[in-house]
C-alpha cells in the first residue's frame, strides 16, 4: 500500500510540476495584470510603479524562477487584486467549495444508488422507464438555466428559500439541489448499468438459490460488487466539483474557489490562479487516494 | 452456464437480415429511440439549410417589435415563438442556431474523439514508458482549468467559432484517451489478438483492425454523449462570456442573452433551453439504444420488441 | 486559518433555521455587483470600494454636493483658500475622532497624501494627480498648505478623491480602514459580507442607520430578486430589464457615457467625411426606451450634461442614412477606401444590453454601406485596443467604450479621450491639444469658456467620436427605505443619506 | 404413482431469443428420491440444467416462460407458490452446487460469511451459524477452518473453492442437493477428491442428489440412474448400468461412442531428424517459476500429446515457443535455427511454419470480421502466399476441408457453434499452410461429440498434410487416441516422456500413475470397481 501511495504521489507530482510550469507560461501571454489592476486613466508613473512592485518589469523566466523559489517555502505569492496571501483568499474559497462538493456527492450517492438499483432490478419496467427518462433530461440540462429559474420561482415567487448567498442552512438548498441534478441523471445511469451486470452475474443466482431476500440480494450482494465502476464515476464528478461549479457560485454569490478561479483568470491574478490550480489538484489527488482505499476495502482481490 | 441453449454443431444458421433493416427494426422497436433520432434529424437539417433559408429573417432588426410574445397566432408561423430583445423572431433564431451549436457540438467531439482515441491506442499499446508519459499528459490536461484555456486560447486567437472547437476538443480530450487506453490494455491480452500475433500481424495492424474496431462502439457511445456534454459546456463559456459571441449565435448565447430578461421576457432563455435539453436528450437516449444495438448479447431485447409490436 | 474558516462552516451550518434573512429595524442590507477585494481608504475612487467605504468610513477634505447644487462643500476641511503663489491652504475641523479613538489633525492629512504617492503601494488616488508634484505642509494641527506644480485651479475639487487615514497607518494595504467616517467596519468574511457598524463618537450629526451589511451577487437579476424577497434594501444597480416596479426602481443618471472611439489615423476612418457618415448613420433615437433605458440622454459630450463648461449649443446628428451614404459615395469617389472592412470591438458585459446594442448598430453601418464585423471580447482584450499604443495588425477597428467622469470637470476626461498624446486618445489636432492645455490651467468663466468651445469643436469639426447615451442606472430601493441614487452612486452610497419610511 | 422426494412432471419451458422462441426444455418430467442420486446428462444446448433452474426459480421471466408442467416436492406443487415460500424452500430444504464456483461465490465478502447467510437468511442465529460453519468447512476437508472462513474466495484453489461451494449448499441439511456440473472446470485428481465426497456426505444425510453433466464417466462414477436429455428434451432414461450398455436411443449410442480413450493407439513414426529440438527452456513470473528446464524433440509430421493440470506450464510453453512470451533460458532450435533468438524479420517468415490453435474460439476469432476476413488475413500479412484473385477459392476450399460450407464465409463468428468455431480457428491456421500446429486445449471446451469430430478432424490433416502437432490437453484419455508421443507435465517439469503406449500401460511415475487412476471410465461396472478397489485400499 505504501508503495502504491508514494507510486502515485511521484506520478501526480509530475503532473502538477507540468501543469504549473504550462499554466505559469501559458496565463501570462493574456495580457498584462498592469493594465486590468489600475484604472483606464492611470497615469505610466502608477503603471511603472506597479510593474516595478509585482515584478513584472523581469524576464519571464526570471519571475518563473522568483516564484519556484518562494514556493518551495511554501509561499504562494501575493494576489494582486486582493493584496494578501494567494494561499489564504484560495483556502477561505476552497473550504466552501469542500462543503458543497462533499454535500452535494453524499446526497446525489446515496440518491443515484438507491434509484440505479431498483431501475436495474426490474429492466425496463415502469420505474425503470420513468426514472431512466428523468435522469437523462437531468444529464441533459443546462444548469445556469435551472439555477435561474429557480431563483425565479422558489426564491421571488414562493419566497419559500434565500435568493443567494451563504449564512443559514437555507442558503444552501437551491445550489445543492441545482448541482444535485447533473451528477445525479450521470450516476444513476452508470449505477443501473453497472448494476444490471452485477445482478445478472453468478454469485447472484447462487444467492437466489440460497433463499436470499431480494432486497438484501439488490443491496448486499450486487451492489457492492457493483461499486468500483460506481465509485470511479463518482470520483469524476466530485473531482468536477471540487474544481468548484462556476456557474453555480457565481449565479448564488457562493465564495468558492470555482468563482475565485474565473475572477482571477479574469483579472489576471497569476497567484491566486495558480495557488488554486495546486489547492485543487492536491484535493483531488488526496480524493483519488481515498477512492483507491476505497476500491481496496469494498474488493478484497484489490487489496494486494 | 446460460439458460439460452447455444445452437450446436448440427444446427442449420438462421438467415440474418440485412444490417441496415436490422437496425432500423431496432429503432423501430424503441419508441424513444425512435423519437430522439426523429428530432436529431430536424435538427441536422435545421443546421445543414437554416442559415441559407432564414439566415437574413433571423438577423433582420425591429428595435419597436423587441421581447414579443410567443404564442401570436396572427403574426408568421417565424414569430410563434415569440421575438427577441432586438425583435428578431426566435424560432428563425433558433433554427439558425442549430449550425453553430451543432459544429461547436461536433467538431469538438470529433477532434477530441479523433485526438484521444489515436493516443489512447498508442498509450495501450506501445511500451510502458510510452504509455505512462501520454497519461501523465492526459493528467496535466484534466487539471487545466477549462475556463484558463478558453481565456487563453480566445485571447490570443481571437474568439471565434473555430476556437472554441479547439478549446472544447481539447478539455475533452483525456476522456477519449483514457477509455481507450484502459480498453486497448485488456483487448490486447485478448485471445485473438494473440492469434493475429501467431500469423504475424504488425502492432499497426494489430491495433487498428482488431483492437480498434472492438474498442469503436465503447467510444461511439461516450461520444453522444459528449456531444450533450459539449453543448451544455459551449452554453456555460457563453453564459460567463468567454465563449462564442454575437452576431455568431448559438443556442448557448441565445440562452446566456436571454437570462437578463428572465423575469420580464421568459421565452428568450426558455426556447434555446428547451432546444439543447431536447437535442441531449434525444443524444442521451440514442446512446442508450446504441449501446445495447451495437452489444450482440443485449440486443436480444430489441428485436423482441420490434417483433412483438410490428 | 484554514481550520477557523472550518470552524466557521460547521458553525454556519449549526446555525438554527430560523431564516435570519428578516431585518433589524435600523439595519440595512446593500447588495453590490462586484466583488470587493480590499478595503484599503487610498483605493476609494474604485466604485466597488468606495460604495462600501468612502464617506462611510474614510471622510475627504471636500465633497461635491450631488444631491444639490452647491458645488464642493467642506467635511473634513471647515474652509480653503488659494494664496498668492498659487498654492491651496485648508483649515481642518476640530474635535474629530478616528474610530481608533485618535484625534485628527494635520499630521493626518500630511500622512494620507504622501500614503497615496508613495512608490511601495500603488494607490489609484494617484492618478488624478498626474502630471503635476503635490507637497503638503503642515502649518500646525488645524491648517495645511499644499503647493502643487503647476499650479492646480481644480484643487479643492481633487481633494474630494483622497481619502482620510490616521498618521499611524502603514505603507501597505490594510484590510481593516480606520476613518474618521459615521461607521466603522465591525466584520469581514471575505466573499460573504461586509458590516459596518454606527460610530457613537461621530463628529457630526448621528444617521439614522444603525449597521449596514454589505453581499455581493455578480448576477443582476439575483440583486433584484433579493431586494423583492426581502433579502435585501438597496441594490445600487440592477439591469434595466429588471426595473419593472416603479414603486422600488429609481432611475438615475449614472456618470457614464457610452460611445465609439473612432481612430482618426486609420484609413477609412481617417476621412472626417467617413466619421461624419458613421454619426449619420446611427438611429440614436431608436435605442432609447428600448435597449437603453427611457431616462438615458443622447450624449454631445463624453462627460455628463451636470459637468463643468457643458455646451448646451452642441446638437446631436441627426439620423440620416441616405445622407451618410451620400458621404461615403463622395469619399470614395475621392479614393477612400471606403470597403475596408472595419471592425467593432465591444466589452462583454461593459453595461446593460451591450451586446443587442452592439450588434443593432453594426446593423445600422451595415445598411449605410460600411462593411462592419463585431467581436465582442472581455475585459483584458479590450483594453489591449481601448489604450495605447494601439495595436497595429488588427485591422481598422472601432472600440466601444464606456467612460465615467463623475467629477464635474472636463479635465478628468478631455487630456485622455482627445489630446494627441492622450493614452485613449484616437485624434491628433493641434488645437484641440492647445484648448485642452489652456482650459486646465484656467478658471471660473474662462475655463468654462473654453470648455465650451473644445466640446463644440471636437463633436462637430473634428467628429473625433461617435458619442452614444449618457447612460441610466437602476437602483432598487426597497419600500421601508427613504433613499434615492444620484449621479454618484456608481462611486459611493453615504449610508447617512439612508432615511426610513414610517 | 409413489410420492417422490422431488418431482418434475411435464415441465415445458421456452426463451425468447434473436431467433424467435426457443424450446428449452419440451415436456420433461423425471424425479428423485431419498438417498438416490440422479444425473442428467446433455451436451450444451441441451437444456438439461433448465428443469433445476425451474425448480430454484432461477429461470428470469422474460425472457424465459414456464409454458405447461409441475414440480412436485412435498405435495405441493412449487411452480403455485408465491416468491416468499419458494425463497424459503431455496438453500433451506433444497440446495445448488455450481459449477465454476469462483464466479458463483461472490468475490467480495468472505466465505464464512456467505456460509453463514445461508443459514441466518433461513431464521438461525449468528451464533449458531457461526458455530456450524467451522465444522462444515472442517467436514469438507478445508485446512485450518478457522482461518478459511475469514478469507475470500479467490485466495482458495479451485477444488477448495468447490469444496466450501458443497459446505454452503449442506449448511441447512437439504432435502434435496442439485449439483450443476460441479467438477466440469476442476482437474482430473480435483474431480475425484470431489465427488467422493458428494457420495459421502450423501450417505450421512440421506438426501437426494440430481448431477447435471455431460460426463459419462462423472455418471457413471456416482449417479444410480440417468436421464440423458437432447434438444430439451429426455431421450433416454434408466438406471445408469442399464443405459450405459444397453443405449436404446441413436443418440445415447452416439455419445457413448464418443467419450475419447478406447480407439487405437498410434505407433511412433520411425525415427527421424527431429524439426524441433527445445532445451532447458525457463520461465519465471516474479517468483513463480511456470517453466523449470523443460526439453522436447518433435518429429516432422508427429504429434507430441503435452499434459498436465492447471499450473504445470504446459500452456506457457505454447506461448513461449511461438514467441508470444520470452523465455528466460533455453533454445528451441527449428528446423536447426534457434526460435528464441531470432529477429523479428527472421520471425516474421518463421510465422508461416508454426501456427496455433487457441482453448476458446469464441476468444481467439476476432468478433468483428467474417470468416473470409478472419482467414484471408494470413495472406495480407503475408501476401507472397496466394495472389488476391484467388483467395475467395482457396477460402472456400479450407471451409470445405474443415467441414464448413463455403457460403459461411461472409457471416460472423458468432453465428456459428463452438464445434465450427474451432473448425474456422483450424482453417485460419491452414491458411499459412504451416508445418507444425500448436493446439493449446483445443478440445477442452468443447463438447463430447464435437470434440471427437474436431479430434478426427485434425487426424485427417496429420494424415493428408503431414503436419506435425503439438497438442495441450488437461486430459488423458483425450490424448490417447491421438498422439505419437506424450510429454507429462507438473509444476514446470517434465515428470514423464515416452511413446503413447508407454505412457498409458507402463507409466513409471508417481504422478502420472494417479493422473490415470484418476480419469472416470465411461463404463459403471469398471468405475464400480475402481471404487471398490480405492476402498480396500484405505481399509
């Protein structure tokens, strides 16, 4: 197992030295942050100056290597835009984007295996057919569309829910219940897949010819030989999600690092995009980690 | 142990119909099917003749006739819909649309079909260090921010249709090379690749006739389904500003435009929306009937169907 | 912090369900556009930040009356006058307080500008001090002299952007202001809210708002939503789609002018004949009430009618298609290339309707026979063709833009759009240069003489640009709440200006 | 009419297929009783596992209908009762043994677990379960019990695993145990060991066991009576000495006929300068050593017969000697020209010498070419064989020799059986008109009577051809009427190597002695006794 874990550690390490090298060169051929940062009628003294502070006056090799020097002291920089830490504005953001991602996966789980296992328990029957169509219009739509018009008729029409924004329970509702819907038509659809194989294999029949209740046959014996497909698809999405829901953010003016990340692109707050593309990347790779472990608890013949 | 008897030696081989037949009986079978493929076809067609037929309906301006109303009977058969912020009738519109939506839609999951599948098959096949070096490449494109490239690629090549292909091809390219390779890893363990060895086939030919061709339906799928995926991705880079923008249209644009009148003129957002759930629907459903069409022990279920119903 | 922004989430969730989104009497809500990234005083004149802070937390010298007609009034200044060699002396109010609880005098005052001038920082204060070296002297605790050259008619007025800091503040950003202002800021959860809370300890008189807590929504139709549901008092802008209730959405004019920067040494558009046809071609008229709002003016300057020197006598160009087609026959009949394709480059997202606008204009130049492409891109690619120098192997362009002059003088406008070596400059004339040089260095009547005369002589002589709509905000302004917007509520929103309705 | 243990009476059921309905099993009724054993024996395709499955409701409708018939067990007819009553007759008053129990034990729970489910689903407690379970597992002959019941099914071998299979189905004391070809995947020595003790479980509890094989030697080692079923339906039935030597049935006779090991043996060729020469070859795969110095000579135009059970390397010495692995030591000198060393150009021309014939072929035939693609492929690769224009006539010709009709050359694998399948896998290989054909378990898959077609097949070619094989078989008796020499195989090593004759009447090893002992004799009286003779020999 260790060894395992450090072969992917060097593997992701690769992938992130690469991506941040590419990100790093790639980001700063869109402008310059001078430009965007002071406004339209600043006078070139203000625009030297600011130059001259964020060190932009450097060859561009020059700053990359300022800036893998700071890092390797684990110092991300300063957001310009924001004039603190980029590590801290990106951490602040990434906690939410956390909460929401693992909200929403926990729920579309629970809810996607639940409805895949029974659609595939009785093969296009009535509530295969229903939940088959809606979980495919639910793949299908595009959520801005859905979060507006949610936002039109829960929130100023029936007044039953908060428009926008963070600070109570209910203001959590609409954005979980419009991030709920893609992942969930996704998952739903995989989890029936995989498991109409599960429930059709042998160990399947042997459990029928043990006198085994069928729910306990649906949800003991196929599901769990049915997760790792489950799991990796569920991995995917969540990994989707915890790059943060943009649209999502930005339409319910939630703080998270999806809307950071397109602000600062935006911007051209080098830091900040670079510091979240790390956060994130390391989320996802702890993320992956914990979906091995997971494959390796749920199949034994994993393990070794 | 199946309980479907296996034909044995003596068995005389039941006569096939002809593929084509076969199919379209399979589609026949499948209602849904049937519908999605229906509407994929009006939509083709809106996108291969709109813009020659409507293309100057759908641009023409009426500053005075801006946010009509659907559902005016008295007006053209083009104003059913109802009219856009700058009076421009939204069906016409959204017929036009359909060009741009489908060539985003389809050149990017052909580039990165196209892309992917050409590096997943090298990944799988050719040496470890080969493969893990095209995986590692894989990762750095999956971790890229999507939203960073389109920035990026928009700001130097200017925003323009063909570059939002490339910004969609590109994010969605891993997805291809990593079904391939992990689907190419264990079809090349495969007996009758093996067989092909013994005759002495080339890992050219090898890989693209008879490990592509087993791997093509798997990709088929995920395709459709990418193409719904890359329509509802083109929307949201509209929707935030960095995608396609005006006087290009696309069903995306019309919806992210519309969202500023939500509250006062619903049908400017509600048509696109209602036009890209239709079409990934019906790509949803497609794929769905493909993969059991295209998988010779499901298909079972289809022709029992078409034969029961027809 | 990463395990107190933890605490902070599980907390928020712990949180009863009770919706806390009902006000407090006395309190309001102020749901913003833009996100508000620091809170440094020096940074005030950035609309997002002075909203929040500038005569809520952070005072000035002086203040333009907008609300009236008083010109500049006195706030943290009780008087001022110019001397003999041209420099500016203050008299400071006595007895104000900073919300740290130090006394403000000169030495604040002194401490504030050289904060705003400083090379380590880049305070956006600066800017309207180009071109000229500012030194404050203190005279004793209550009076200050600033010597400036050259010397600076408009002075008093420049003072109304620099904002207030105790002499203890540090060179760098702070994120937490301290001001002499009505309110102090008591929280800020980064991407979440602002408070701020009433002083006791105000110098002047109490407002009646007792705590205002400030969100951001990017997205305009939230904004108005959350006014409507309750969520929230005043949104200072919302579209104008969303401005459906006349009881709640008040129009104002809001400072900016949209417009089209024409490139007097690019070829068509080097032609004053060419110029002419575009500004001929356009149906101003056709705009308004529909995809710009019924209150928008049509523009006769790039700043508003309220500015300095305005010339009442500039007329707007009629719409005349037929006559700018005849224009175009005559310059190309004169060897213009009058078919060069010319393109439009518009900001995504720059106002409401940006996008319809644009495309109903490269309409109507269609029809008067330009051959007009429009590409809309965001912020940083617009700038690279808004400012410059101007890039060279993009074709002819026009850009639109949209400019803010909420000072009430020509000079925050005219250096920039139209002197030759002005950064947005697209014109090149000699005398416009000379009037522009002449205008600032004047005051009282002859500089609004003069004013007058660049205003007449660059729309009609040298037609430097197409000049479009002062533009129209909408705030929505719930009915508990005795509040209007003015024409500079895109720069600042005074909470003490906020009345209640019994 | 007696009451019977259990009851199949008139049983008809159909499935609805690509080729319309199929009748699975027409009009079938046969029974068991206390202590009795009862086979039913059928090549696939016969339906002959269809009744068992009606009996456990195993039968998924749809596809499948039950169109007419009863199954009497208890007085009650089974087919009325409701799901509930049914699940609890299942695995409680009668039990299933599956064949090929790694894929019928589910892989990701632990086997005490599953044992104990059978009995907490049936109303006992854990703890009692618990407790059962060790001494089951302990009656199976598991080693250290304990332990077993924490581990998962693929940590067992393939005999344990059908053993813990067998403790699970006695767990609640069946009346009735149903046993789906349990020994079907297992080695010959396995086989034995397994249904000893079937019988011997069957004398403590007195139930009643029905064994579906297609086996005669499985049949007549355990079975009292048989039913012997065809196209769904029972041609035959009697007590298993009276079926065996007095077959009424054409078919019965055919497949008594067939059952492999009572033909002529072959006489070595004379000797000659051997083709193939390979010396002290070595495999390892980590530590695991799959080829330890193994040598052959193989004549121009012989069969080699190559056997061992599972593990013994003999299929990895197929893949090394046709270069599809890499041997770590050792030559294999063709035709005096080292295999092993060879480039790949000199490789490439070699391919048309050596070809192979694959287990399975429904794996090793490309799905998604026809035949005419799948054998033309030889001559793209190496086009110098055969000019285009000729290739639709030559395809047609080998279909021919291979038994198959011409017009088969435009369909797809799939459409075919096994038995022609194999035959399309022996025309590619004679495509390239090879001189030595490896054929790893080329029979093993298949059906008694298609693999004596298939055997007699390949003699026809040694004969016309003069081909020289190598032949990989798990099975003794298979090989016995087929090659020139046999090569014993166990654990890497060649632990015996003679001519045929030498091999089957004086075998000199150990292993190769209980490999034979081993085999089930098609004849009841000679397994009777065997029996006998293995029993006095404990005694």
């Amino acid at each position: 197992m260790l060894t395992f874990i450090r072969k992917r550690s060097v593997a992701s390490l690769i992938s992130l030295v690469g991506l941040v090298i590419l990100v790093f060169f790639l980001s700063r051929l869109t402008g310059d942050p001078t430009d965007l940062y002071l406004p339209i009628d600043a006078t070139d003294e203000m625009r030297a100056q600011f130059r001259e502070i964020y060190g932009l006056n450097d060859p561009l090799i020059v700053q990359f290597g300022h800036y893998v020097g700071d890092l390797v002291q684990l110092d991300f920089g300063e957001s310009i835009r924001k004039a603190r830490p980029a590590i801290d504005v990106v951490l602040e953001a990434f906690v939410w984007t956390l909460q929401l991602a693992v909200i929403t996966m926990a729920l579309v789980t629970a809810a996607a295996i639940v409805v895949g296992s029974l659609a595939a328990f009785r093969v296009g029957g009535f509530f295969d057919r229903v939940s088959g169509v809606l979980s495919l219009v639910a793949a299908s739509a595009p959520d801005f569309w859905i979060a507006i018009v949610a936002i039109v008729v829960f929130a100023v029409g029936l007044g039953w829910l908060p428009t926008s924004g963070t600070g109570t329970p209910w203001h959590w509702i609409l954005p979980i219940a419009v991030l709920f819907i893609r992942p969930f038509g996704l998952i739903v659809q995989v989890v029936r897949g995989s498991m109409i194989n599960a429930l059709s294999s042998a160990y399947v029949k042997t459990a029928r010819a043990k006198g085994i209740k069928t729910r306990k046959i649906i949800f003991v014996h196929a599901l769990r030989n049915a997760m790792l497909p489950i799991i990796t698809v569920i991995g995917d999405q969540a990994a989707s999600l915890l790059n943060g829901a943009v649209v999502i953010e930005t339409i319910f003016g939630f703080p998270g690092v999806g809307k950071l990340m397109i602000d600062s692109i935006l911007q051209r707050d080098f830091t900040v995009v670079l510091a979240s593309i790390m956060v994130t990347a390391l989320a996802i790779f702890v993320m992956n980690l914990l979906i091995d472990l997971a494959y390796a608890a749920l199949d034994p013949r994993i393990r070794h | 142990m199946s309980n479907v008897p296996a034909m044995t030696d003596g068995t005389v081989l039941p006569d096939e119909p002809s593929a084509p037949r076969r199919f379209l009986r399979m589609l026949w079978a499948d209602k849904f099917a049937l519908a999605a493929t229906i509407i994929l076809l009006v939509v083709v067609l809106m996108a291969v003749f709109g813009p020659a037929l409507l293309g100057d309906v759908a641009q023409k301006q009426n500053l005075r006739g801006r946010n009509a109303p659907p559902f005016d009977w008295e007006r053209g058969w083009l104003w059913w819909m109802g009219a856009d912020s700058l009076g421009r009738p939204l069906l016409a519109r959204i017929i036009v649309a359909a060009r741009n939506t489908i060539t985003v839609a389809a050149g990017a999951v052909l580039c990165s079909a196209l892309v992917g599948t050409a590096l997943g098959l090298v990944a799988g096949y050719a040496s470890r260090r080969v493969g893990e070096a095209i995986m590692r490449l894989a990762d750095v494109i999956m971790s890229f921010p999507s939203l960073l490239l389109a920035v990026i690629v928009l700001y130097i090549l200017g925003p323009s249709v063909a570059n939002v292909v490339v910004v969609l091809a590109i994010t969605r390219i891993p997805v291809y090379l990593r079904t391939t390779r992990a689907e190419v890893l264990e079809i090349r363990e495969r007996m009758f690749v093996s067989a092909a060895r013994v005759m002495g086939a080339s890992s050219r030919r090898i890989v693209l006739r008879h490990i592509l061709p087993v791997v093509l339906p798997t990709l088929m799928t995920i395709a459709t389904l990418d193409f719904a995926y890359v329509m509802l991705a083109e929307s949201a880079l509209s929707f935030l500003g960095i995608g396609i923008q005006p006087p290009e249209i696309t069903w995306g644009l019309m919806i992210a435009q519309g969202k500023e009148h939500l509250t006062r003129a619903w049908w400017l957002s509600f048509w696109p929306g209602l036009a890209i759930i239709l079409t990934t629907l019906s790509l949803n459903l497609l794929s769905n009937w493909m993969r059991i069409a295209l998988d010779p022990t499901q298909r079972w279920r289809l022709e029992m169907r078409g034969r029961s119903n027809g | 912090m990463f395990g107190k922004a933890i605490t902070g989430g599980a907390l928020l969730l712990a949180t009863s369900l009770t919706p806390v989104w009902a006000q407090d009497n006395k309190a309001v809500t102020i749901v913003l556009n833009e996100e508000v990234d620091v809170l440094e005083p020096c940074m005030a004149t950035r609309s997002n930040i002075g909203r929040v802070i500038l005569g809520n937390v952070n005072e000035t010298l002086t203040e333009l009356d907008v609300r009236g007609d008083q010109g500049l009034m006195p706030r943290l200044a009780e008087s001022w006058e110019q001397m003999e060699d041209g420099s500016w002396r203050f008299h400071l109010r006595q007895g104000v307080t900073f919300s740290d609880g130090s006394t403000f005098d000169a030495q604040d005052v002194k401490h504030s500008f050289d904060r705003v001038f400083d090379p380590t920082i880049t305070c956006e204060a600066a800017r309207y001090f180009g071109g000229m070296t500012v030194a404050a002297n203190v005279v004793d605790d209550q009076t200050i002299d600033f010597v400036v050259d050259p010397v600076q008619p408009i002075l008093p007025l420049l003072l109304s952007l620099v904002t207030i800091v105790p002499a203890e503040t540090p060179i760098e950003f702070v994120r937490d202001p301290v001001g002499t202002g009505p309110y102090a800021v008591t929280e800020w959860s980064p991407g979440q809210q602002i408070v701020l809370t009433r002083r006791d300890d105000y110098w002047g008189e109490a407002p009646e708002v007792t705590q205002a807590t400030y969100v951001v929504r990017t997205d305009p139709a939230v904004r108005a939503a959350m006014v409507e549901a309750g969520e929230a008092d005043i949104a200072p802008t919302i579209s104008q789609d969303d401005a459906t209730n006349t009881a709640t959405d008040i129009p104002y004019l809001n400072s900016e002018t949209v417009y089209l920067r024409l490139d007097a040494s690019q070829a068509p558009v080097n032609d004053v004949r060419v110029r002419r046809a575009i500004n001929m071609a356009i149906d101003r008229e056709a705009f308004i009430g529909t995809l710009v709002p019924q209150d928008a003016l049509l523009a006769t300057a790039i700043y508003p009618p309220t500015t300095q020197g305005w010339n009442p006598d500039v007329q707007v160009p009629a719409y005349d298609p037929e006559g700018a087609k005849a224009l175009l026959e005559e310059a190309r009949a004169d060897g213009v290339p009058v078919d060069t394709p010319i393109t439009i480059f518009a900001r995504t997202a720059n106002f409401p309707n940006v996008t319809e606008v644009m495309e109903a204009i490269q309409q109507m130049l269609q029809e008067a026979g330009f051959t007009v492409e429009l590409q809309m891109v965001e912020v940083a690619e617009h700038e690279v063709y808004y400012s410059k120098p101007y890039p060279t192997d993009r074709g002819v362009y026009i850009i639109a833009a949209m400019h803010d002059n909420r000072m009430g003088d020509p000079s925050f406008s005219a250096y920039f759009k139209y002197h030759s070596e002005g950064r947005q400059s697209g014109i090149s004339d000699p005398h416009v240069d000379d009037l522009i040089t002449r205008a600032s260095a004047a005051t009282g009547e002859e500089r609004n003489k003069l004013w007058s005369e660049l205003q007449a002589y660059v729309h009609d002589e040298v037609v430097a640009d197409v000049l479009l709509f002062h533009m129209v905000g909408f705030a929505r302004v719930a009915e508990r709440i005795d509040w209007t917007p003015t024409i500079a509520t895109n720069s600042q929103l005074q909470l003490s200006e906020i009345g209640f309705k019994e | 009419m007696a009451d019977h243990l259990l009851e199949v009476r008139n049983l008809s059921v159909e499935f609805h297929t690509a080729g319309g309905v199929v009748k699975a099993v027409n009009d079938v009724s046969w029974h068991v009783d206390r202590r009795e054993t009862l086979a039913i024996l059928g090549e696939s395709g016969s339906g002959k596992s269809v009744s068992t499955a009606a009996i456990l409701d195993l039968i998924d409708m749809p596809p499948g209908r039950i169109t007419s018939g009863e199954i009497r067990f208890d007085g009650r007819d089974l087919l009325k009762l409701g799901a509930a009553e049914r699940r609890d007759i299942n695995g409680r008053r009668i039990a299933m043994i599956f064949q090929d129990p790694l894929s019928h034990l589910n892989p990701v729970y632990n086997v005490g677990w599953q044992i104990v489910e059978t009995m907490t689903a049936h109303g006992q407690s854990r703890a009692k379960a618990q407790a059962e379970a060790l001494r089951l597992v302990t009656r199976v002959g598991i080693p250290n019990p304990a332990e077993a019941l924490r581990k998962y099914p693929h940590e067992f071998s393939g005999g344990q695993r059908q053993r813990l299979m067998i403790a699970m189905a006695l767990a609640m004391k069946p009346d009735v145990i149903i046993a789906d070809e349990p020994t079907t995947a297992l080695d010959v020595t396995v086989q034995a060991e397994v249904l000893a003790l079937l019988k011997e479980l069957q004398g403590e509890t007195g139930m009643g066991v029905v064994i579906i094989t297609h086996d005669l030697g499985v049949v007549a080692e355990i079975a009292d009576r048989v039913v012997v079923m065809n196209a769904g339906e029972i041609v035959e039935s009697g007590t298993t000495r009276d079926v065996y030597h007095n077959p009424r049935h054409p078919y019965t006779r055919k497949l008594i006929g067939a059952a492999p090991g009572k033909g002529e043996m072959h006489a070595p060729l004379s000797t000659a300068e051997p083709v193939l020469k390979v010396r002290n070859v070595m495999k390892t795969y980590g530590t695991f050593k799959a080829l330890d110095g193994v040598g052959l000579d193989l004549m121009a135009g012989e069969t080699l017969a190559v056997v061992g059970e599972s593990g013994s390397g003999k299929s990895t010495l197929a893949r090394i000697l046709l270069r599809l692995d890499e041997a770590d030591a050792g030559e294999a000198l063709w035709k005096g020209r080292d295999l092993f060393r060879m480039s790949p150009v000199e490789l490439f021309v070699l391919r048309r010498d050596l070809q192979m014939v694959f287990q399975d072929p429904t794996q090793s035939l490309n799905p998604r070419m026809t035949v005419f693609q799948l054998i033309s492929e030889a001559w793209v690769i190496h086009p110098e064989i055969l000019p285009k224009a000729q290739w639709r006539r030559r395809v047609a010709d080998l279909l021919a020799q291979v038994g198959l009709r011409p017009e088969h050359a435009n369909r797809y694998p799939h459409q075919f059986s096994g038995g022609q399948r194999q035959r399309i896998a022996i025309a590619r290989a004679l495509a390239l008109e090879p001189e030595l054909i490896i054929c790893d378990e080329a029979v093993s898959a298949l059906d008694v009577s298609v693999q004596a077609q298939v055997i007699d097949l390949l003699n026809r070619l040694r004969r016309e051809m003069g081909i020289a094989f190598i032949f990989i078989a798990h099975d003794l008796p298979v090989v016995r009427d087929f090659a020139d020499h046999v090569m014993v195989m166990r654990k890497g090593r060649v632990v015996e190597y003679g001519t045929v004759r030498q091999v089957f009447e004086a075998p000199r090893d150990p292993y190769t002695q209980a490999l034979l002992a081993a085999g089930l004799d098609p004849d009841p009286d000679v397994q009777a006794a065997r029996r006998a003779e293995r029993l006095s020999v404990r005694a």
